[in-house]
C-alpha cells in the first residue's frame, strides 16, 4: 500500500528546463498507485497532459505530499503556501545547489518509489513571520523560510536601526543592513554574508549585519522563540526595505518597526534515507579536498 495517496506537483513558472524533468516524473508517477494533482499555473508546460490541477495554495488542502521540481528558490515559494496546511514537501533539484531540492532528476524513479512507499526522512523546519508596522498599524508582512533581510533596496547609502531582544535594547547599527536567517538559510545570504552555518534540527536564528560600520559588529545566534524588533531611526534619509526570501518585498521608512518572529507552523521537509546534511555541506560547498573520499 502506498504511503501518499494524492501527489501535488508544482515547479518555477517560466523554466522551460525543467519541462524534461516534469514529463519524466509524470510518466513514473502514473504507474504509481496515487492520484497526480499539477499546478495550475505550470499546466501550461505540459499541454499534451490531461491532469486535475489547481492552486498551489490549495494543494496543502488537496494532497497528502507535494512535490517541487525546480530550485531552492522554488521551494521557498511553494513552503510560504503549504506550510498552514502541514502538507510534506519534497524537491526535485534542477537549480544551482540544491540544499533543499535534493532529489538528483536522473534518480527521482528509484527514489521517490521509496518515498511513496513510505521509507523517507522527515525535518521540521521552521519559518519567520515579518511584519512591518508603522503609527500602530501593520502596513506589511511576509514569511521567509531562509530568511528576512533589510537592506537599502535601491540606495547605496547605510541605513541606521536599532536592535531590540525580547523587548531589551541590543545596539544602534549603522550598516547596509541586517540577515535575520533560520537553520535553513543559514547555507543561503547568511553563509554569504559570513554567517555560521547551522544544522536544520537547531532551534535558532542567526543575525547577520551586512557591511556594518564598527569591525565589531558580528553575527548573533540567538534562540529560535525570540521576538525580534528593528527600528528605523529618524536619522535615516532613504527608505530602505525588508525582503522576505528574497521573493516578498515591503517598503520601510523612518519610524517604522519591524516585528520578526518564528511562525508557529513548520514546514515538514521530507528526504531520501540516503540523506545526509553534512554530506550535502560537503559536495555542495566544496569541502572535499581533491583525492579524499570516504
């Protein structure tokens, strides 16, 4: 008997490299004893297919496993619609690193046929709620898998915000901005940025300012139930930004407060048994030196 029943697919809109991948994983899919629901707005890809569809926004609803073929960046699309519904999700890699789509698209027949049948890996990762107030109102919010980030948007001037801990005072910063990154982004802008990297079960936020102006200012681990509080200073000339994964923008402006805390839903990110985050560090970010293998 098979552990999924009703399968969602969806992908990035506008690849037309992951067309060859969506028709394989089709193909194997109907020999499986499951039901394939496609999202509607890549139904476009596969015109020669006759499938139920819907939003993706409904698959949570619908299906008992989504499946994301595309790049991390695709999978953080789909985890900011899915997460309420408590839906596993599962990546099919045809991006860059692949640390959260790691489904190799030459091996998704042998191991999606062991993910169906129930043999699989489960991590629960968490994600931030952004919200932006201003006055006592909330004028914008977002949810961020990897991250939230401020920055300058389109200025090249440094911004000035003040940090607040669970209601305590931290500094004044005067930087280009700050990374507020979970577990799962730490590999992401944070790592770039000179952020530790964090293993996914860790129950953490790391804060990483962004060229900050006093060599002192480092990146912050903080734990992961801490409320978050940034305020952009009256000194600031420009109207800077906070982008949610890099996908969801919200402007800012001085006097505004930006709120930022885990979100009580998790996203249940499944794997392979084969998988390994420390190997996955290994290969992805080049830490083998060449000759060594084990």
């Amino acid at each position: 008997m098979k552990q999924f029943k009703r399968v969602g697919v969806t992908g990035r809109q506008g690849r037309a490299e992951i067309i060859d991948t969506l028709q394989r994983l089709l193909l194997f899919m109907m020999g499986q004893e499951v039901t394939v629901i496609l999202d509607e707005r890549i139904e476009g890809l596969l015109p020669e297919h006759q499938l139920l569809t819907c939003k993706r926004a409904e698959m949570g609803l619908q299906c008992d496993l989504v499946i994301v073929v595309g790049g991390d960046g695709s999978l953080l699309g789909a985890a900011r619609d899915l997460v309420n519904h408590n839906v596993p999700v599962i990546g099919i890699n045809r991006g860059n690193l692949g640390f959260l789509t790691d489904i190799c698209p030459n091996e998704l027949e042998q191991q999606l046929s062991s993910v169906l049948e129930g043999n699989y890996l489960v991590e629960s990762r968490f994600l931030l709620d952004t919200r932006v107030i201003r006055n006592g109102s909330v004028i914008g919010e977002g949810v961020s898998l990897n991250d939230a980030v401020l920055h300058p948007g389109t200025s090249t001037r440094i911004i000035e915000f003040e940090l607040f801990i669970d209601e305590l005072f931290v500094y004044k910063q005067r930087s280009d901005g700050l990374i507020i990154s979970t577990p799962t982004g730490s590999t992401a802008y944070a790592l770039s940025g000179g952020g530790p990297i964090m293993h996914p079960s860790i129950d953490a936020m790391v804060l990483v300012p962004m060229f900050p102006h006093m060599l002192t200012n480092r990146p912050l681990v903080v734990g992961g139930e801490s409320q978050l509080k940034l305020v952009i200073t009256s000194a600031n000339s420009i109207s800077p930004q906070v982008s949610c994964d890099g996908q969801v923008h919200i402007a800012v402006a001085p006097g505004d407060e930006i709120l930022i805390n885990k979100k009580p839903k998790k996203l249940n990110s499944i794997h392979p048994l084969t998988h390994n985050f420390y190997e996955a560090c290994r290969s992805k970010l080049r830490w083998n030196y060449q000759g060594y293998s084990q």
